[in-house]
C-alpha cells in the first residue's frame, strides 16, 4: 500500500481501512500467541499500513485546518 495511493481516498474509507486493519493486527497477535502464524512479516507490515493510513489522516487533517485559518484570515 503506497501512501500516494492512500492521499487519494477520502478521510472515511482511509478510517475504515484503519478500523479494518486494527482487527487483523488483533487476529495477527492472536495467531501468533498461538503459534498458528505462518508469515511473521505479515505483523510488521499491517503496523507498517496502519500507520502509513494514521499519517495521512493527520496530513487531510491539517491541510482542512489550514484551509480554515486561511478563509478566517488568521
């Protein structure tokens, strides 16, 4: 998941993809308390696009709080 990609969506599909992908870290954990996991890279790399989608939420977020102090004239 490339975050070029990621800018394109909209603030609510990039949160539900964030939701999404929380839960299957949780069931990553979960296999590997069990020692059911079989690609241990694939935790590393879900925390890796959870936190790609986490930055460009906080990068929609200040570009619409820049928008905002720039009509107010601040």
């Amino acid at each position: 998941m490339k975050a070029s990609d990621l800018r394109e969506l909209s603030v609510d599909e990039l949160k539900d993809r964030e939701e999404n992908l929380s839960q299957e870290l949780f069931n990553l954990r979960f296999q590997r308390a069990a020692n059911q996991l079989e690609d241990k890279m694939k935790i590393r790399n879900t925390k890796k696009d959870r936190a790609r989608i986490l930055t460009v939420i906080k990068e929609k977020a200040l570009e619409d709080e820049d928008k905002r102090n720039k009509v107010n004239g601040d």
